[in-house]
C-alpha cells in the first residue's frame, strides 16, 4: 500500500520522556509495569506489585507508553493519568507538531510493532532499540487531520471503555453481593448461628475447603518446544499463568496442536471454571473462563460442582491476599496445588448456592458480551488504523469542513 502522505522519523515528532518520581508517591493504579500491561494493543490493569527502587521513570498524562520487552507483544497504553513505571517501558511524549492521541495510534499500527520486532536486540527476550525507534516512518498528516483521524479512531476506543467502565461496575456488584452474602451474612441474620473454626456461621452451613466446592482441580502442561508439530497448525487455546490477570477469559494468546494436546500433560479445562496463577509475576491472581480451554502447568484450574460455578470465582478471588501471602520463593514466587486445594470455605446450603449462582449468572454474561463487543470493535479499528494513516481512507469531509 503506497503512503500519500509524505514520511518523516518518529523522532521528528516525539521524544522519549525522562523524567523521575518518587516511589513512595505511586500506588498499583499509577504504577505501571510490562507486567500490568496488557498485550494486544488492551492497554493496562491495576499492578500486583510496586517497585522496589526508590526513585522510577515517569509518566505524564496524554504520553504514549510502551513495553520495550518483546514487542511483538503489543503492549502499549495512552496514558490518562500522571504516574510511574518501570524501567522496561517507553514513555513518549508528542512534539507540538504532533497530536498525542494520533501519536498513539500512530504507535499502535501493527506496522510499528513489526519494526520494532525486527530491529530488537537480543533473543530470548528481545528487547526494542531505542535508537532504532526513532528512526520509524510516520506520516507527516496536518495536524487538523490528525485530530479528525484520532476522533474517528477513539469513537471506537470510547465504547471499548465504556464496555470496560460497565464491567467494572458489574465484578463490583458481583463482590458486593458475595460479602454480603458469604462474609456479612446480611440476608441470613434472622435465623440461628452456629460456631465454627471459621467463627459463626448460619445453622446448616459448614466449613470445608474449595475442593469440597469442586469436581476436580487440575493442573496443566506445556508441549515440548522442540517439537514444531505441537505447535504448527495449532488451533486449540493454551492458556499461561502470564494472561490470569484478567477478570475473565474470552480468549487465549497461545496455541497449541491436537499433537501437542496428546503428547503433554495439557488438559481441556470447561468453562466456567476458576483458574489461579500459580507461579510468576501474576502468583495468586484469579481469572474466570468464558471459553473452553488448556492450560500451562503454571495455572490450577477449579472445575465447579453444579451451583458452584461463580461461588467458588469470587472465593477465591476473595482470597488472593491471603494466596499471595502464602506464595514461597525470592526470585519467583510461586503457589502449590495443594495450597489451593486447602483453601478455607465456609459452604452454604445447596439451596443458597443455587439462588446465588443465577443470581450472579446474569451479571457475568453481560460482562461477557461486553467483552466479545469490544474484541469486535478492536478489530475493527485495527483495520482502519492503517489504512487512514496512509491515506487509502479519506478523513471524514464534513468533520473537516467544521
């Protein structure tokens, strides 16, 4: 596809921004890692940890952040608030000639990350170089055009958001129900308590762990890497403790054969269950599958007993300080099965269960349809993105004749 508009560096219109901030000023919301940001151009989630150096690199509203480990990742993020990051991410920050929001979506053409995937250093995790960077072709579009262009893009950007505001609001209420509920116990406080280990608990509930709430739990496995025909042709999901960051699931970033599948310790996992990280970055996170799908040894999966299903989700992501308190391990922290399987729960009557589980059921598959709208409408932007910077696509006329 051949550019009508002419082509200047990237580093004609933006610099890398060098400032610094105090740690002690930076909570999980503001602190960003590549670690929190989310592969596939899906911008940032809230920080598991915060950094352990006193002083890191800053960030400013409206700069464009990139993770500068494996780019062929797609990490990237439009900041929209003032904060920190780790030294594994880019911060770039317009020129007055450029208009930031285009200057992301200049960054977030699929094109870019080629390049960067292509002059990175290093292999095993390469890393994008600096100085090569710079060096990318941007379309030199005028800069009412570029604000017209940014416009139509983040209309699609916007109900991405609002899809993501909604979700939000629903895990919210979701919570709060469960703690009313299992915690609080609001609805039962007219009838008779019993003690327990756990302390008072309604008459006819019992204390248990969440393998009495499960028909299994499951750990998975990787296919050899060595072998191409585990992984050539590969259509069946596999999912990496790196990716239980997300509330829920809708889909994988990793594929695997029926080879693979075969000839590995990978197991289908059905959805609806609970999966928890069990070693790395995202050690004691939850995640709730909306798909079917394999896993890595790095993930234990709960597979729910009838009625179980978002009871035992929100248990245990009730219970990630407490899972992440019994991670073991400096260097990597890490969580056994059997420290899952353990887990306290305090079990309901059936009847309770099954009143909650559709209660909550509708809750969870708008979220769901949430999510599948806007993987739609991020495919969708990411098939107008590069054909407006080039040109191919005109800019709006009567947006540009107002």
């Amino acid at each position: 596809m051949n550019n009508v508009y002419p082509q200047v560096r990237l580093g004609d219109v933006c610099e890398y921004y060098t400032g610094r901030i105090s740690a002690k000023l930076l909570d999980k919301k503001t602190y960003i890692s590549t670690e929190n940001m989310l592969s596939e151009k899906g911008g940032i989630t809230v920080s598991s940890g915060l950094p352990t150096i006193a002083i890191t690199p800053e960030y400013k509203k409206d700069n464009i952040l990139l993770s500068n480990i494996r780019p062929y990742f797609k990490k990237i993020w439009f900041a929209t608030q003032n904060g920190g990051c780790s030294n594994d991410v880019l911060v770039l920050k317009a020129k007055n000639n450029y208009f930031p929001k285009f200057l992301y979506y200049v960054l977030a053409d699929d094109k870019f990350f080629d390049y960067s995937t292509a002059t990175s250093k290093g292999t095993k995790m390469p890393r994008g170089d600096k100085a090569a960077i710079m060096q990318y072709s941007v379309p030199d579009i005028p800069y009412e055009e570029q604000r017209i262009i940014s416009s139509t893009l983040s209309c699609l950007d916007d109900k991405i958001e609002l899809n993501n505001r909604i979700n939000a609001n629903l895990e919210a209420q979701a919570k709060a129900i469960f703690k009313s509920w299992f915690v609080d116990f609001e609805p039962f406080q007219n009838g008779e308590f019993v003690e327990s280990e756990l302390g008072k608990i309604p008459k006819g509930w019992r204390v248990g762990t969440i393998v009495d709430c499960c028909d299994t739990i499951k750990n998975g496995g990787t296919p050899l890497r060595e072998k191409a025909l585990f992984w050539n042709n590969a259509t069946i999901p596999w999912l990496t403790s790196g990716e239980v960051r997300k509330s829920i699931i809708i889909e994988t970033e990793h594929f695997i054969s029926e080879l693979g599948l075969e000839n590995s310790s990978a197991k289908w996992i059905q959805e609806g269950s609970t999966v928890i990280a069990l070693y790395g970055a995202t050690a004691g996170q939850v995640s709730f599958l909306a798909i079917p799908t394999t896993t890595n040894q790095a993930v234990c999966s709960i597979i729910p007993k009838e009625n179980n299903t978002y009871f035992n989700y929100l248990t245990m992501l009730n219970r990630i300080n407490q899972m992440e308190n019994m991670a073991i391990g400096s260097a990597q922290q890490n969580i056994s099965k059997g420290i899952v399987e353990n887990i306290p729960v305090i079990i309901p009557q059936e009847s309770v269960l099954k009143v909650f589980d559709t209660l909550c059921k509708s809750l969870f598959q708008i979220s769901i349809n949430n999510l599948i709208e806007s993987r739609t409408l991020a495919a969708i932007r990411d098939i107008l993105l590069p054909r407006l910077m080039s040109g191919e696509i005109e800019v709006p006329k009567e947006e540009n004749q107002k």
